[in-house]
C-alpha cells in the first residue's frame, strides 16, 4: 500500500520524531510511503495548493502563526477523505478535533529535562492525573513510582531528593502506594 504523508510541526526536533516514528511504522507493515515536512501551517497551504494528494497529515496544534486546527478546518472545506492526526503536548484542544474529524490525537511526551509552566491550580492538575500519583500537602504531587522510601516525615525519591510530609499524610501516602502497587 502506498500513502502520502505530511508532517506539519514547527519544532524541527518533534517533527524529526514524528517522521521516525512514521518510518518504523511504514517498514513493520511493509508500507511504501513519501513523507513531506513543513515547518508551518502555511508552508503546508502553499504546497497542498499544487498537491493535494496527501492521504494523512500529522498536524501540531500549537504553531506560531496559524494553528493546527485552523489549518484542518481549511482542508476539511474541500478534502473530506485525507486522515487528520494532531500532535500536541496538551489536552485542550480534543474538542476541536471533533470538528474536523480528526482520526486521532498523539499526546507530545514531555521531557524530565524540560521546564514547563502551567496556569493553572494543583487542584486542576491533580484532577487530571491518574492514581499512579499522589498529592502530598498544599505543595507537591509526586509520582508513586518515584519513592524510593517513606518515613514519618519525607518521601525520598529515587532521584535522591526528598519531600517532606505534612503532619498526617505518612498514613494516605503509604495506603496510595499500597494500593497502586
């Protein structure tokens, strides 16, 4: 089977993933592929204008000028057929996808080494967290399997970092990670 596909990502280093992943993915099923990037939505625009034969694109949503799902509502207004997958490091926009049919989103991993600054509170971040973590107090949430060790006062980390506990949190710490192992 041959298919033609288009990576549209503004950060050269996701894109570059985006396209390994796609080629393995292309070589375990024995699949022909020709694979176009660009670097915006409109660079994308001002090919498909010439060839509009792609038969999935692979769209960031967060790009500088013209977004991901602004470029999808474009192409969906005279392509109802090409497959559309966003790529995003966010959850906020999987509504949008329903707008434009989009086959699938792929959540960008974030990197350890990354820093990344979120509005928001503790309370809405927890919500979106499964059980594999934990809230410590007012100020930490922490992931279960990263405590190497509790005691009464700290959770150490395998990192070698500790965090300390709350007066009364020993007790919900040690049931939560009871329960999730």
């Amino acid at each position: 089977m041959n298919y033609k596909i288009a990576v549209c990502d503004d950060s050269e280093k996701d894109s570059d993933y985006v396209l390994s992943i796609v080629k393995d993915w292309a070589h375990k099923d024995n699949l022909n592929i020709q694979i176009n990037t660009f670097s915006s939505a409109e660079a994308f625009l001002l090919h498909y204008e010439a060839e509009n034969d792609y038969d999935i694109l692979i769209l960031d949503i967060e790009m500088k000028e013209m977004n991901g799902v602004e470029l999808a509502k474009r192409i969906r207004q005279g392509n109802k057929e090409i497959q559309i997958i966003f790529i995003t490091g966010y959850t906020d926009y999987i509504a949008d996808g329903y707008d434009v049919e989009a086959l699938h989103y792929i959540l960008k991993p974030i990197h350890a080494d990354e820093d990344v600054t979120l509005k928001t509170t503790l309370s809405a971040i927890e919500k979106e967290l499964d059980e594999s973590f934990c809230r410590i107090g007012r100020s930490f949430i922490v992931n279960l399997r990263s405590i190497r060790k509790i005691t009464r006062n700290e959770a150490l980390l395998s990192d070698g970092s500790s965090i300390p506990l709350p007066r009364g949190m020993y007790e919900p710490l040690n049931r939560a990670l009871i329960h999730y192992f």
